[in-house]
C-alpha cells in the first residue's frame, strides 16, 4: 500500500514533534469553541415591579447594551409606588399665610375663628405622597395600615344596592336601632379617611355611589331624610353627614359639592343652642356629647375653605367654661343648674372637651390639656378584654395625636398592638370588630365600632397634627 506524504513526514519526525503538534491542534480547537461562545452570550434583563401584575412583567427583555460593565450584584433599581413628588416635611402645611394682609382683606368681624388658619390644610396628610410617610412618623406600621385595609374591604362588602349602610345587618351583631344617614355618614368618613373619594383610591367606585344616595337624602333646608331614626340620633346624624361633606369637598374641590356642604353647614350653625351647644333639635340647650361632633363639622367646613362665623365659636367656648370641671382639665355631659357643675364627667366628654379646646386655641403645653390627657390615658387604659368604649378611645386618640409627644407615644403603644391584634381575621365578617362588650355596641352594632376602630388606625394621616410648626408654650 503507497503510503502518504503525511504518515512519511510523521515517520520521519522526532517524537517531541509529534507530541508539539498535537498540543497545538488542541489549544486551537480550545480558543475557537472559547470565541464561539462569547459571540453566542446575551445579557437578559427582568423586571420586577410591585404594583398590579401585567404581561409585561412576565417576559424577559434582550437588551443590547454599550458596555460591557456590569452592576454590583446588591444593587437593586426600586419602583416608586407612586407619582406624587417625595415629601420632605409631611406634617407641614404646603401653604403658609402671608404675613401682610392685602388692602381689600376682611376685617376682624368678618374673620372665621381664631383658629382657622391652623386647620386650613389638614386635610392634605390623606394625599397618596403624605401618607405612608406620616405612617412612619405617627408611629403606625404595616400592620396598622394592612388591618384599615381589610376593614374597608368588610365595610365594602356591607354596603346596599342603593349605595348606602345600615346599622342593624346584614351582617353579624347589628345595632338594636337603624339610622341609614349615620351609618352612611360613618362608612364614608372611614373611606375618605384612608384617601378614598369619587374618583380616586381603590374603593372609589364604593365612595361614588354611596355619595349619589345620601345626597339625595339632603332636603333643602340642607339637614338630611332621616326616616324613622329616633329623635336623640338625628343631630348626631346631620353632624357626621356634614363632616363627610365637607370632608370629600375638600379632598376634591368638585363642584358640585360646594352648595351642598354649604347648605349642610349653615343648617348647623343655625342649630346652635342658647348655651353655645347642640343637641337632639335645633335651637336645643346643648351637651358635650352632641356639641363634639358640631365642633368637628364646623371646623371640617374651615378645612375645606367654607367660612364659619366667628360668634359660633365664641358661643361655644362659652358651653366648654360652663361644663369644665377641675379648671377645665375635665368635663361634664351636660349642666342642668347653675347651682350644680355639669354631670355627669366621663372620657369619652372629657375627651371631647379637650379636642374642642385644642381646635379652638389652647397651646399644646397648656397645664389643663396636658393634665387633662394624662389623667385619660390613666384611667382609660385600650382594653378589650373588659368593657370596651370605642367611642371614647376614638376622641382620646386624637386629642393625643395632636399633643404628640410622649403621651402620643404610650397611647399609640397600645394603640398600634391592640386594634389589629382584636380584629376579626376569618370567616364573613373578615375585618371587622366585634361589638360585643363595648359600652354602645348594643345600639350601634358591628358596623359603629369597625368604623371608630378604622378612624383610631387612620389618625397618622386623617387629620394632620394641630400643633406642628406652632409654638408649644402657654401665654
């Protein structure tokens, strides 16, 4: 057989030749599958994002890039949860008044309260920027804001074909007497406290027709269809109505609102009484207990921009030296005779009391208030495993929210620990409270104390602080 020029020249060669040929050949193939392989790499980029899934965040993207460098392994590039510009200060009002009153300016008779300008944006911590910062600075937490969250998915799920609430059912442990305007009225300010209104927040749709029954309720002396709601509700009613209202008029500035939370407000200040208070009809001799959610409806009106006059205050803070105990570091219900101080003296009119001063002009290191709030937090501990009293707890919680300071703090301790701790996690009434033991559970059902439940676990951002960026002293 003729043999090859190859297997000649190999025969031939030295053995180290044969051995440096062969290495060579593979270092070769080496480097071609090396560069073959590099020609073949791609860099692929996912995205993950936090809000709402889409078809988007499923796929994973070929991106052709201008560099080989790559990002530290640790750095993660994080999505903002919304739009709105970061907020560096987001208890500060946005708008300050000017220090030098135009020409045209109104003059002190035609002013609203003294107070006014310190409630003018307090409205604005419920904004989408504010609130999970005020959460952080209140004290709230995770759990605080996920248990408001599945107690206005229960309170969703309660409202009727008309948009509007009861307070006797469907659900579990209903109130031995309905008023669907209250109920409404209650359901809508847990909702717009989260941020809620006719056109944004998750529940809006909830919000929307709600507020296309009730105002259908409205007569035209601007009080509200009450049906057959016993007497001593009905100015309770008409005031958390009016909050509501002026409440959404003010989140939205639609309107179409204006003339009815105009029409709501001016039927409240022609309610007041002889003695400066409210209570069950107009023109009544007043209590504490009615005059608190007054005084909340008037200064809901100063937030949303709706002027108050100023003798409505100033009659008011008449009842508040006639019914102050103890130089006013508590308060009575109610003062039947001149001859007798005003009985009788619970927390929950003390706590009303001691918000009314607050909006009405005392300094956050007044000796009244701060001995008033200390005496509350003592003798009425957040327990509910004896008899609760949401209602109470409710005014406490905002008279120490606006104290702030160490007092704010211990409340808010049991405040963050106990509520969602307490509320109901299974079954059909998911998110609510039960009412059972509260001292007004029996009248105002589950659906009354979820709500004041939800309003206490609202307060980081529902109303900013009174008192941030303004002196502390007593005069």
């Amino acid at each position: 057989m003729a043999r090859g020029w190859g297997d000649w020249l190999l025969q031939q060669s030295p053995a180290w030749t044969t051995s440096l040929s062969v290495h060579c050949v593979i270092l070769l193939l080496l480097a071609l599958w090396v560069v073959r392989e590099r020609h073949a790499e791609r860099l692929r980029l996912t995205l993950g994002f936090a809000g709402p899934k889409s078809a988007a965040t499923d796929v994973g993207a070929d991106v052709v890039v201008a560099t080989q460098e790559k990002a530290p392994p640790e750095e993660k590039t994080e999505v903002a949860k919304t739009d709105m510009p970061p907020v560096e200060s987001p208890r500060s009002a946005p708008t300050e008044m000017p220090e030098d009153a135009p020409d045209d300016a109104p003059g002190p008779e035609e002013m609203v309260a003294a107070a006014a300008p310190a409630v003018g944006m307090l409205l604005v911590g419920r904004d989408a920027g504010r609130r999970e910062a005020l959460v952080r600075a209140g004290g709230g937490s995770d759990e605080t804001e996920a248990a408001v969250a599945l107690a206005l998915d229960w309170l969703a799920r309660q409202a009727r074909k008309d948009g509007l609430w009861s307070l006797t059912g469907p659900y579990d442990d209903g109130g031995s007497q309905e008023n669907r305007v209250a109920a409404t009225a209650m359901a809508l300010l847990a909702f717009q406290g989260a941020g809620n209104t006719l056109a944004e927040g998750p529940h809006r749709q909830v919000v929307s027709r709600a507020w296309k029954g009730l105002l259908a309720k409205q007569l035209p002396n601007g009080t509200f269809d009450l049906g057959d709601a016993p007497t001593q509700q009905r100015h309770y009613a008409h005031a958390q109505a009016t909050i509501a209202l002026c409440e959404i008029y003010g989140m939205t500035r639609d309107e179409k609102l204006v003339e009815p939370a105009r029409r709501a407000v001016a039927y409240a200040v022609e309610a007041q009484g002889p003695n400066g208070a409210w209570r069950y009809e107009p023109g009544q001799r007043g209590d504490m207990s009615v005059t608190g959610w007054y005084l909340m409806a008037l200064k809901s009106a100063e937030m949303a921009g709706i002027a108050v006059p100023r003798e409505v205050f100033t009659g008011l803070e008449g009842f508040l030296e006639s019914v102050a105990i103890d130089k006013g570091r508590r308060y009575g219900y109610m003062r039947h005779s001149e001859q007798k101080p005003a009985s009788p003296v619970t927390a929950a009119v003390t706590a009303e009391g001691l918000l009314c001063r607050q909006y009405l002009g005392w300094p956050r290191r007044d000796p009244r208030l701060v001995e008033g709030v200390e005496l509350l937090l003592a003798e009425s501990p957040l327990d509910f495993q004896n008899e609760k009293d949401v209602y109470a707890w409710y005014y406490i919680t905002q008279v120490a929210h606006h104290l702030e300071g160490d007092a704010w703090r211990r409340w808010n301790d049991q405040l963050r620990e106990v509520l969602p701790r307490e509320q109901s996690l299974k079954g059909r009434e998911r998110g609510s409270w039960d009412p059972s033991l509260d001292k007004w559970g029996h009248v105002g059902g589950r659906l009354f104390v979820t709500c004041f439940c939800t309003y206490m676990l609202e307060v980081y951002y529902r109303h900013l602080p009174l008192y941030s960026g303004l002196p502390a002293e007593a005069p």
